[in-house]
C-alpha cells in the first residue's frame, strides 16, 4: 500500500490495520481503481477513526460547469467540481445561522422573506416555507431530469438566468409543498439568498469565517452562475477531495473538528434525520440536503448519510463505522457504491458482533 500523502492540513495518516481494516482488502481496491483504462475515477479519499488511511489520485478532464479542460493529473493539492455536494454545505452554512439566530424560522414562508419578489406571490406558492426547501418537497414545477441542451431543463435556465431567484419564484406550482420530493438547485438556491440576507455576507465569506477556516480549509472556489454575479450554491463548489473528507468529518462527529465544536450538534442531528423519501423503488431518504441510505454488512443494517454530485462526485458518511469516503470521478455514479459496499465494508474488520 502506498503511504498517504503528507500536507499540513490537519489530517494525520494511518496504517489499514490501525483503524481496523484489512490491508489486503484495501490492496483489492488498489487494483479496481487501476484497472480503469479512461481513468474515470479521479480521486478516492478514506477516513476512519478521524485517520487518513487511503488515497489516491489519477488523471482526468477538468470541468468548470459544462466546459472541459484538457486532462489534469489529480493530486491532494487540486481542488475538484464537487457538483451538488455544494448543497450539502449549504445546509452545514445554514445550520451555523441558524445557531447564531440569524435565519428565518423554518416554517415560515419564503416569499415573505423576499419583498422585492413580491409581484410573483400566489396564494400557492405563500405556502413554501424555507423547511419544505431545505427538503426538496417545494412543490415547483420543477425539471432537472432532461438532457442539458432541452429547453425543459430548468437547472440549465436557472444557471444561465440574469436573476435566478426571480427565476425560481416564477415557477408555477404542481404540487402542494409538503406533498412529495422534487429534486431542485432552485430551492438550494432561495435557501442561499436568505442567508446572505440573514448573515450580512456573501456566502462564500461567511463559509470561509464561519467553517472553512477552523477546519483549516484554505484553497477554495465557489463559482458564479453564467448568467449572474451571484454565487451558485447548488452547484459551484470547488474543493480539494481531503477537505471533502473534513467535512464527512464533522458530521461524523456532531460537529465537532479536532474537539472544537464549530457546527450545533443538534443541527447536525436534525439535517440528517430522514424527512422525505427520495429513492423510489430504493431504500433512500432525504433529510436537510442530506442523503440518507442503508447497506448491508454481516448481517448488520448500516445507515450512511450522503452528499451527491453529478458525474460520480461523492460524500459517505457511516456513523456506526466511523467511516468517510469521498469520491471524485467523471461520469461514473455508479462505481461509488461499489467502492463503498464491495471493497469498503468488507474490508472492516472490528464490525459489532451479529446479535443473536
């Protein structure tokens, strides 16, 4: 096994066996990843036990929303899209207002909050409020399943819209909120305006005073959309895969990083409680821009919370194991959870004991 690289940036690196995996496991992955002829796997990052225990990097094509650069060689140094795991830091962020009383109450309606939008209030969409956002279950028409160049896909109108709040709010409605789960970087948007005007800050300076920097996570870009200056949260994250993993960290921990609690610990419990299903013939929930599975190890049903991205960028998070995986790859969703539950899982070797 290779040895984790070495940067000062607060993690502390183990042997497999220190944190209760099987190194010949592990040097089973090792092989799967390498065996990708297109490299489609751009970087993989575990933890357990707060530990660094395995990494590694390989060579792929860059993007910066839909437009690609020639391949780049990953390394611990090279921030990577993270796609709509911005999502799931934008519910961390949010958290942390609302910790410091600086976000509306959850149940209250999020058009009241925007009077400059007023002109697009209805009865019907009165009724959202900033929790139906925070799980997906809006109501909006609301459409991010069709190919990018359809004129049906909303995310890529929301994205290149000159106001993309007014944008969202002029949807019509198909559903009473509360009813079902919709999918939308709208309601992640509307989630951030509110707290920029809460905070009193672009968001991206409030996520570097407020987060960033007490995880000691330096090198960070968050993109515009290509329509507006203003930040997109949905989507435009960038980072490196090892601060990824801090953030796994945090959560794994109730908010605490290196015994510092920098998030609520209730917040961390509310947001990855299960609020909606999401997964339709498959066992997933949604919480607070968190996804929330099951695997199956020795008989054990282990629950993972998760944070998703296009493309196969990927956040998991076992509490029960103490485990934190993060994934970056180019159009590949599908080998994250053959990392975690073909290699991953089986290669624990302190698992509790099946019960009788």
């Amino acid at each position: 096994m290779l040895a984790c690289s070495t940067l000062d940036d607060g993690w502390v690196a183990a042997a497999p066996a220190e944190v209760g995996f099987d190194a010949e496991s592990l040097s089973r992955l090792d092989a799967f990843l390498k065996q990708w002829p297109k490299r489609n796997v751009h970087a993989v990052v575990i933890v357990r036990r707060g530990k660094l225990v395995f990494e590694r990097y390989f060579a792929g094509r860059e993007r910066r929303w839909m437009e690609w650069s020639a391949p780049v060689q990953f390394s611990p140094e090279t921030k990577h899209d993270i796609r709509s795991i911005s999502k799931s830091v934008t519910s961390l962020l949010i958290g942390l207002a609302i910790g410091k009383g600086q976000f509306p109450p959850l149940d209250s309606a999020v058009i009241d909050y925007f009077p400059e939008y007023a002109d697009l209030r209805t009865t019907r969409n009165a009724r959202i409020t900033f929790r139906h956002l925070l799980t997906m279950s809006h109501g909006l028409r609301w459409d991010e399943a069709r190919g990018w160049n359809s004129q049906a896909n909303n995310e890529r109108h929301l994205l290149e819209a000159k106001d993309p709040y007014r944008y969202v709010l002029q949807q019509r409605m198909a559903l009473p909120p509360g009813v079902s789960f919709n999918y939308s970087g709208g309601a992640t948007s509307l989630l951030a305006a509110a707290l920029a005007k809460s905070v009193g800050q672009r968001i991206d300076a409030f996520a570097r005073d407020k987060l960033f920097e007490p995880l000691g996570i330096t090198d960070v870009e968050w993109l515009s959309f290509t329509g507006s200056a203003e930040l997109a949260a949905f989507a435009g994250l960038r980072l490196r895969p090892r601060d990824v993993a801090k953030l796994g960290e945090l959560v794994a921990n109730d908010g605490r990083w290196n015994g510092r609690q920098v998030l609520p610990a209730a917040w961390i419990a509310e947001s990855t409680k299960p609020r909606v299903n999401a997964g339709g013939h498959v066992v997933v929930y949604y919480g607070y821009h968190w996804w929330l599975g099951r695997s199956l190890l020795n008989g054990h049903d282990l629950i993972w919370i998760a944070a998703y991205g296009s493309g196969g960028q990927r956040l998991f998070i076992v509490p029960g194991l103490d485990l934190v995986v993060v994934v970056n790859a180019f159009d590949h969703d599908a080998i994250s959870n053959a990392i975690l539950n073909q290699f991953l899982l089986p290669a624990v070797t302190d698992c509790p004991p099946l019960s009788a």
